[in-house]
C-alpha cells in the first residue's frame, strides 16, 4: 500500500523551485555536450543537405573548421549549426 506524506505549503514550493532548477541544468548541460560533439562527414553533409562535392570545396576553401586524421574527417556540430546561423535568411513582414 502506497503511503502518503504531508508537507506545509512553503516547503513544497520550495522543493518544486528546486527541482525545476535541476531541470534547467540538467537541459543546458545537455544541450552544451550535443553541440560540442564531434560528428563525421557523412552526418555534416546531411546536416546541411550539400553533396559530397559541395561538402569538399567547403573544407578546400575552410568554410566550415574540420579535423582529419588520415581519411576521416570530424566537424563539430557547434560549427555547423554556426555556418547555418550564419547563413539564414529571415523573412519580409
């Protein structure tokens, strides 16, 4: 049987406040580690929708920072949502 446990009003909200804080942390921490990750080339390049000749002419002319070991290449998501941002176009109100 489930028991039950009473508390004044003040604490409770106090408890929620708190809670709900851990929350917020909680969701910017994750967001921060998701932008920081590294991503491959493959998911880079559909990401932003451009073809693998595309995608090679932004890294020739350093559009987008990379890192390559051997023939793998890494970007940081971070950066490609950057060079989106950078590149968005708003509409006429």
């Amino acid at each position: 049987m489930p028991s039950v446990v009473m508390l004044p009003q003040a604490e409770w909200e106090g408890i929620k406040h708190l809670l709900n804080e851990v929350k917020e942390t909680l969701q910017s921490r994750s967001a921060e580690e998701i932008s920081s990750q590294w991503i491959e080339s493959a998911e880079a390049r559909k990401m932003l929708g451009v073809s693998a000749k595309t995608w090679q002419d932004y890294r020739d002319k350093r559009v987008i920072p990379f890192s390559q070991f051997g023939r793998k290449i890494y970007v940081r998501r971070a950066d490609i949502e950057a060079f989106m941002q950078q590149h968005y176009i708003s509409a006429n109100n």
